[in-house]
C-alpha cells in the first residue's frame, strides 16, 4: 500500500529512501509486518510528524543544537515526551537520507565499506554510509538523549518542590526513620512465617 502520509509510533523503526520513477519516496520499517510505502520523502515525513505534535521540525532541531552542541547531521525528538528520537544518515538537505529510531537499533557493524544494521526485531539491513559516520551519528543521537531526559529530570525535581517542602532531617532523625522502617519490615516478614507455619 501506497500512502500519502504515515503517523510515526512506537513500533516504527526506520524511514529510508526508495527511487520511485525518479522521485523519492518513503520505506517505513515497523517491528510486526512488511515495509510500508509512503510517497513522502524520509525528510518531508519527519517533518509532517513533528507538526503532528504540535512542533516544526526547524524547532526541534534548534532544541537539539541547544541541548547537545550538535550543528550538522541534528537528531531530532518527533514527539513532546522524548519518546521517538531519531537520527540521520545525510544532511536533510539530501532527500536520499536514512532515518532511524534509536530504540530499535540493535548493533552496528562494518559491512564492505557500508553499515550493516540490526533492528530489535532481528531485521537487517545495509545502508549505504560508512561505520564510522553511522556510529558518530548513533552516537550524537545518544547524547540528545542524555541530555533531553537530564533537563526533564531537572524540571521534574524543580516542580515537585514548588509543590511539596519536606523538612529538612539531621542525621539522627533519618537514621531513627530508616530503623524503624527495618524493624516494620521484619516484623512483617515474621507474620508472613507464623501464618504459614500454621
């Protein structure tokens, strides 16, 4: 099947470029099934499914040169959440580019000059870019990872004490609260053995 358009999921793996009568359309690796076509290019549907989520993709790009330092070659976040981060093989630039989801890549390895990837449903394939540019792009993909859940932690923590302020405990309180925990613990495993020994 042929599509016009296709919503990224968790389940997506890879976008990769197919030759169709001189243009360039849109093979999409999901982790169940065969490869699903699309008539947009790997670069006009990333963008169509940042827009999806409330973001264009020239946003999430500048959110990855913040974040990360990166200037060429950007890994982007699709969705809001970090949940869908994927990263090229060109500049975007190319419409022959290669994009994948950094969940479902299993391992990586030198293939006759090429990349040889493996997905987490076991799927290999060849693409045309040498190891070592594959792996820096892996890599840079990592990193806006790291540094997107980072950030999140920080805001997460700044929120909840915005709305919770714990007292702050001296050494021998949190030690007394970490013993009498223990001892509601065992107490608790003891009752589990006088019942069964009944």
């Amino acid at each position: 099947m042929n599509r016009l358009h296709y919503q990224i999921h968790e389940e997506t793996m890879y976008i990769v470029p197919v030759n169709n009568g001189g243009y360039i359309e849109s093979r999409v690796g999901e982790t169940y099934g065969g490869g699903i076509d699309c008539r947009l290019n790997p670069n006009k549907l990333i963008e169509r499914n940042c827009r999806n989520h409330s973001q264009n993709y020239a946003a999430r790009k500048d959110l990855t040169k913040t974040l990360t330092g990166i200037t060429s070659k950007l890994p982007v976040i699709v969705d809001l959440f970090g949940a869908y981060i994927y990263f090229c093989t060109h500049s975007d630039r190319v419409a022959e580019n290669n994009w994948f989801n950094i969940r479902h890549v299993q391992s990586y390895w030198n293939d006759g000059g090429m990349t040889r990837v493996q997905f987490s449903n076991n799927e290999e394939r060849i693409i045309d870019i040498s190891y070592a540019s594959f792996n820096n792009q892996y890599l840079n993909a990592l990193k806006l990872h790291y540094k997107f859940n980072q950030q999140k932690e920080k805001y997460q923590k700044k929120e909840m004490n915005m709305h919770f302020q714990y007292p702050t405990l001296g050494r021998g309180e949190v030690a007394q609260i970490n013993e009498t925990i223990y001892h509601s613990y065992i107490n608790y495993i003891n009752g589990l053995q006088i019942k069964d020994e009944v």
